[in-house]
C-alpha cells in the first residue's frame, strides 16, 4: 500500500512520486490550498492539496485529525521561508496526485501533541496513547535495547530458553499471582516471580549459558518503579567466577548505553562493600552523582549530655551520623522544617543540625538549638570529621542504624539533586558483599537478603548455623545513578549448604521438602557451580529515555491499583467459570473476597 515512511521521505527523494499511509496529525486551511501533517511510526510529512485537483482536493475537505489515509504525490522543495528544521522532512513536501480515506476517526480525547494529559485518560485510551511520538520513541528505544542484549548474548554463547509461566507456589518474598487449576480440583499453580529456580535446573541440564527476556509476576503494593507484571533480562552461566560474571556484565552494559543513546560508561565500573555503602552512603544503592557522604559520630557520642544522641549511640544496632551541605547555612528554618518532615517518612523522629557562621569565633561562630547540650570539644571533633566550612550546614541523624542511614541517605539524594550539588552524569557501580540474611523485627527470624538460593562467602558457611548474621554471600548488585538495575549472585550447588541455609532461615525439613524439594533432588545429581543476574528492562529502558515511571516504557501497563482501564481488567467472571474451577466466592457485606 505504501512505497515509504512518512518520516523518511527527505530531499534524497525531491522529484519522485511516492505513496504514503498514516494518521493525520494536523489539517490547515491556508487560503484554498489544504495542508497535511501526515504522521507514522517515522515521523511527519507535510502533504499539500491543490485546489486544481478537485478530486483530491474534495476528499481532502472531508478529512479530519487521526483519519487514516492512502496518499499518492510528488515530493518537491518546500517553499522559501517555510522549511522546518525540526523535522527530517522539513524541507520538502509531497503534492497530492490522489488521497484516499482509508478509515475515518472520531475525534480523539485529545491531542497527539498534548504533554498535559491525565494519566488516568492516557491508559483508558492507550491506543491511542501509543500513537503520540514521545510514546512511539519510548517503545522503540525498548525494541532496540532488547535487541542489542539478545545480540550481545548471542554472541557470547548464551542460549534464549523459555521457562514455564504456570508453575509451582514458593512463596518465599512477595506475593504469588495464583491461577486455578481446573483439571486439578483444589490446587492452583502460580505465576513466576522470577525464573530463578528453572534457570538453576537448566544449568544442571548443561545449558550452561542461558538467557531469557521474560516476564515476571508479583502481587505486591505498586509504586512509580514496580508494576504487578514486569520484564527481566535473566542470565544465568556455570562455571563463572563472580568476577567472570560481573565483568561479562558490565560490557553488556556498556555497549548497551553507547549503542542506543551514545553514553560511554566508565571501564571498569568502580565497588564497593555493602558495609561500606551504608556507612558512608546510607543506602545499599547509591546515588554517585551526589558527593556528599555519611560521617560517622557513634563514637563521640556515647557518653554526652543530649539523650538523644547518647542512647542512640549506646543502644544495641544505634547510630548517630552527620551529613555535611556546602552552603547549607543558606537555608531557612522553613526549608530546614520541610526536611525533617522529610525524613519523617523513613521513621526519623527529628533532624537536629548546627549552621556553621564563623568558625573563627568558635562555639559563638554556630548556630543550633542543641549545642547547650554538647561540651566543646564534641563539637570541635564533629567539625573536623565533617570538614565544615563558613556557611556549610550539619545535620544530624541518630536512632536504630536502619532509620538513620534510609533518612540520611535520602536527605543526602533529596538535598544533593535540590542544591545542584549532583553532577549530570551517569554513575554506575557494583555493590558487594552482602550480608546472607537480615533480621525480621515482626516475624522474630531471620529472611534471605536477596533469595535463599545465595551462596554463602568462602569460608563463611559456618555463620549458617552458629551465627547467621555474620554471614556474607557472593552477591553483586549494579547500580546506576541511584537505581538498582541489575541483582545478582553465585547460587548454591551443593545440597547440605542450600539444606543449611533453610534452616537459618527457619524453612523446617518437611517445609523445605514441599517447596522445593525438586530443587533439592536435582542438586544431588552433578550440579555445576553456577551464578547470574537479571536486570530490570524496564527500569533501564526508563532511565534511557527520562521517563518519570516504568508505565511509560511498557506498552500496556496497570495502574498503582494494579487495574487495567483500558480493558477492565480485573473484572468478575461467570458463575459457569467459576465451577469449572472448583471455586466458590464468599460474600462479606457488600464486597467479594
């Protein structure tokens, strides 16, 4: 039907008669000659029709915006004065020779230009969403990114596998999405969290390079970065060390940001130790755009006059730190008000702070409500820890370490991108050494950090069972600008060490046996040493384009209700259905459970 692309017609093609298809994007009336703005995937042409032509020119009357059309033209030079150096095609334009109305529209609910649109609008009619070109460069950008990967891949001996969508419940971190089994009354199977026990199984099969661009479920309270359904770049290798594995990575990566958006990624990317990260970051996925850091006062503050700080420091698991602003002197007590609130989120219960005005002056030369409470020479040593200038600003955190470094760590982010303290870079690096567990105040044991299919480091297997929280695991994370963008780990081969990590984690033998004992049996039979990594497509595809949320890189997605408005969905079903699967629903008041 069509000889080009609207968008690729340019003055390589000036004197040819061309046939085009697309939307209309635009029609104007300028003084009896009818101009077009004929859009596609590629971009925009304008079409001119001549009055002269009266065929053409009658149905070119009748056409309004998002109509489909067939159009036959010329391509000529478009007159002096009005070239479009925006555009590709803004330099020529095509004369109709025949157009025809191939579908018509109703009139849309809004402009394909339109930047303001409510979101809730945007996802009800998605379809026509899609059309907008900011939305049809988010989604091809995504098709380029996976293609470089599966290239990339490709050739270094990776094998795309598919892995089950219905599979076995192993609720084991977020919630399953479970799917009733008709044919099995009573039982359901589940939709994957990740392909992470199937990929295991594949390297005791001897695929021992395997990759998958695959979607994943969870059934978790949704935010801007999550989505009930997402998409994973699973990798999976045997007989790679974790530097093997991680460096393979990071050339993925790099190639990656260079091929599809022309950014060099340094080489090596730098590391860093979970332990470090939280004690100078606050955050096991920092942000290195940002150059402020953590100073440690635990120490100092031990035995001084100001409960607050004294308890923290003295408490089991405390601690008491400071973040430095350059310049922060500046600040309002309104501003400074608006951070505490800020903090307030991460469990903070205030933000003390000193302004420095004059260190020439001493004790005078600082401002705060809680000097009283500290003897000089704590204040002098916080001033040379955090190397304060005239007019910088410290602020405090102390409590429970996990409320200090999450409200220090992202006032440090908030505070640094606010301030332009931030370079305009991109900044990855690998996080590693992370613990194997973490404690869960609520349910009193301990949870695997990442999952419990992490190896434990040389040497610590031990920890497993005497002490589980000096246990480190060989797991890397990669991080870019802030965001987690990949997660990985060397897995556990060995049956006894995969039994004693259950036990650490209080999955009884009988518990284990359920879950997982395929798992179990399998690594019995040859299983190789083995690790990998998944990414987050579209977390990275996000970043790529500067898109606010995932929802803006994923064709169809839901919304934070985890609801489609486009189709519906979740929507009841028929009674019919309902005892085809042996299901029942229990009315309480006037909702459905």
């Amino acid at each position: 039907m069509r000889t080009d692309y609207c968008g690729a017609i340019n003055t390589r093609h000036l004197g040819r008669t061309i046939t085009l298809c697309g939307w209309v994007h635009r029609r104007r009336d300028h003084g009896g000659v009818i101009f077009i703005d004929l859009r596609d995937r590629e971009g925009i042409v304008q079409v001119v029709c001549d009055p002269d032509n009266a065929a053409a020119f009658s149905v070119a009357e009748k056409i309004r915006n998002e109509f489909v059309l067939g159009v036959t033209g010329t391509v000529r030079h478009r007159p002096e004065g009005t070239v479009n150096h925006g555009i590709p095609s803004g330099g020529i334009e095509v004369v109709v020779n025949t157009i025809e109305i191939l579908n018509p529209s109703l009139t849309p609910p809004f402009q394909m230009d339109d930047d303001n649109l409510s979101e809730a609008v945007r996802l009800e009619y998605r379809y026509l969403d899609l059309r907008r070109p900011a939305m049809q460069h988010n989604i091809r950008l995504r098709h380029r990114v996976t293609m470089t990967v599966r290239t990339f891949l490709d050739q270094h001996g990776f094998i795309d596998v598919e892995t089950p969508m219905l599979t076995k419940s192993t609720p084991e971190g977020a919630r399953d999405y479970l799917v009733p089994s008709r044919v099995n009354a009573g039982c359901f199977f589940a939709l994957p969290q990740s392909p992470q026990l199937f990929k295991q199984l594949l390297m005791i099969s001897g695929f021992d390079r395997y990759y998958q661009i695959t979607r994943c479920f969870r059934d978790e309270d949704l935010r801007a970065d999550r989505q009930p359904e997402f998409t994973q770049i699973d990798i999976e290798t045997s007989f790679l060390q974790e530097n093997d594995i991680m460096g393979l990575m990071e050339d993925m990566i790099r190639r990656l940001f260079a091929d599809v958006i022309n950014v060099d990624l340094p080489d090596p990317f730098p590391r860093i130790s979970y332990a470090d990260a939280m004690f100078r970051y606050g955050s096991d996925k920092p942000d290195l755009r940002v150059p402020l850091e953590l100073t440690e006062l635990t120490d100092l503050m031990q035995a001084v006059p100001f409960q607050v700080f004294r308890d923290a420091a003295q408490k089991p698991g405390g601690r008491v730190a400071a973040l430095r602003i350059p310049g922060g002197g500046e600040l309002s007590r309104k501003e400074i008000d608006e951070y505490t609130q800020f903090v307030g989120i991460y469990g903070a219960k205030g933000l003390a702070y000193i302004k420095i005005n004059d260190l020439t002056k001493g004790m005078e030369g600082l401002q705060s409500p809680i000097l009283k409470f500290l003897p000089e020479p704590v204040v002098q040593s916080i001033l040379e820890r955090t190397r304060a200038q005239n007019n910088d600003l410290v602020f405090f955190g102390a409590d429970k370490a996990k409320v200090v470094n999450d409200a220090l760590g992202a006032l440090r982010v908030k505070i640094g991108h606010e301030r332009g303290l931030a370079t305009n870079s991109w900044q990855p690096l690998w996080v590693v050494d992370f613990p194997m567990f973490e404690w869960d105040e609520e349910e009193k044991r301990w949870q695997a950090l990442h999952h419990p299919f992490t190896s434990p480091s040389q040497g610590h297997e031990d920890f497993l069972a005497n002490d589980p929280g000096k246990a480190l695991s060989r797991a890397y994370d990669m991080v870019l600008n802030g965001m987690e963008i990949g997660g990985g780990s060397i897995r556990i081969h060995q049956q006894d060490v995969q039994s004693k990590v259950f036990q650490a984690l209080n999955i009884s033998d009988e518990e284990a046996r359920l879950k997982f004992g395929f798992l179990l049996d399998a690594l019995q039979y040859g299983a190789p040493p083995h690790g990998g990594i998944a990414f987050g497509l579209d977390r990275i595809v996000a970043m790529m384009t500067g898109a606010d949320s995932i929802r803006d890189v994923i064709a169809f997605p839901k919304t934070q209700r985890a609801q489609d408005l486009l189709t519906q969905a979740p929507s009841t079903v028929e009674e019919k259905q309902l005892r085809e699967l042996h299901i029942r629903l229990r009315k309480t008041g006037s909702t459905t459970d």
